[in-house]
C-alpha cells in the first residue's frame, strides 16, 4: 500500500491517520491477493490432479475447473484495477461475507466506491439483463449481475454502519474473456464492462474527498466489520 500524508482531518474534524490502523494479520484484508480465497479453497481441496482428470474423462466437470478459470478472471482484474491506485484508488479483494458469498474487489476512490465482479466467459458473445448472464453453450444463465446487487447492497449498509456517514457502492461486473458483449439491456444500477473498460473508473471524480477515501478504506480492510449484521 501506498505511503499517505499524515495528519488529514477526518469526516467528524478530527485528525485521522490511516497508518495509526493496527488489525492482527488475519483481520487485515489490505495484503489479499486477487482471488485469495479461490486459492485457498484449491489449495485445500484433496482431490488430487489424477483424479480431476479421470472425472472429466467421465463427462464429469469438476468444481475446482469453475474456481481455476474464476481466479484467472479475478487475478486479471485484480492486477488493472491495482493499476488505478496512483491515480488516488484503493483496492481490497476478496472479501469475505456471512454464508459463502463474497466480494471480489473493492474499489475506493475519488468517482466513488464500486463493489466489482469477475466472470469469466471464454471469448462468447455474452448478453445480460436486469438480472441474469447469458453464456452461449451453458445450459443455465448465471445470476452475476442479481449477485453483484446484492453485494452492493451488502457493502454499503456495512460501510455505511462502519463509517458513520452514508457510503453508496455502485455493482459493477466484469466480463473477462470477451470484447463484444450485449449490455444493451443490462440495469441502470450495474455497470457491465469488459476488462478493457476497468481503466475508465480510473478517470471518475468528483464524489469522494481524499480523507474520506482514506476512511472508507481503513474500515473496508477490518474483516471484522463485513462479520457485522
């Protein structure tokens, strides 16, 4: 993480110092890596790579293939968007919630706080709508953009309790693996974009001031408070 100025006044005028922040390693989330919990539920699995094979042989499609192909799709967005912290961003992944849902990235900045998924769609020329990704050869429709509302949703009300001021989280989903997808009826609430639209979120101002980015993101990397509620 970056170095910041010391000494900022905070939301209630009081000095705030972000480094003055001290969370036992395992209750802070700012070294994550992309993907991290993926990687722990692969490093954790005993099935071992003979038998995966063997099942696949058999028609079957192993769970740990989805998490593979997931944590690519993470680590790719993970890595564009560490790319938009010198432009003043903060960015946390994989953020665990109650039951087995989490956020994949946590985006803070000056254009605001985005809650932001990864799919990734093998090069298909997906479509959405309000609630629902269409994949070409998949039998069912994946429910990526009614989770990413939902972990919004989620986001802010923990933010919001911890911050003590309201914290709105925009839902975005990230489409890894294709360059023409059909958004055209995707909702207003959740911005669908390909990894290759991630650095224009760098260029969004205008919401949030330095020390409140700087608030937001020393609650957001205390796994305890996403424990809250």
């Amino acid at each position: 993480m970056r170095e910041r100025p010391k000494g900022k006044s905070g939301a209630n005028g009081k000095g705030y110092d972000p480094e003055r922040l001290f969370l036992p390693p395992d209750d802070d989330l700012a070294p994550n890596r992309p993907g991290e919990t993926l990687r722990v539920r692969l490093d954790a699995d005993p099935r071992s790579r003979p038998a995966l094979a063997l099942a696949r042989l058999l028609g079957h499609r192993p769970v740990q293939d989805h998490w593979r192909r997931l944590l690519a799709a993470e680590q790719q967005v993970g890595t564009a968007l560490e790319e938009l912290t010198p432009g003043g961003w903060e960015v946390l992944h994989s953020i665990a919630l109650p039951g087995d849902a989490r956020i994949a990235h946590l985006l803070i900045g000056p254009g605001g706080v985005f809650g932001i998924g990864a799919e990734p769609v093998r090069r298909a020329r997906v479509s959405v709508d309000a609630e629902l990704l269409y994949v070409p050869g998949e039998r069912d429709p994946r429910p990526s953009l009614r989770r990413a509302r939902q972990n919004a949703a989620r986001a802010a009300q923990v933010l919001s309790q911890g911050c003590g001021f309201p914290v709105p989280v925009r839902a975005v989903v990230v489409l890894v693996g294709t360059a023409r997808p059909d958004v055209s009826a995707a909702p207003e609430d959740v911005r669908v974009l390909t990894r290759h639209q991630l650095p224009a979120l760098g260029t969004l101002g205008g919401v949030l001031r330095p020390e409140r980015v700087d608030r937001i993101h020393t609650v957001a990397r205390n796994r305890r408070v996403w424990l809250w509620g």
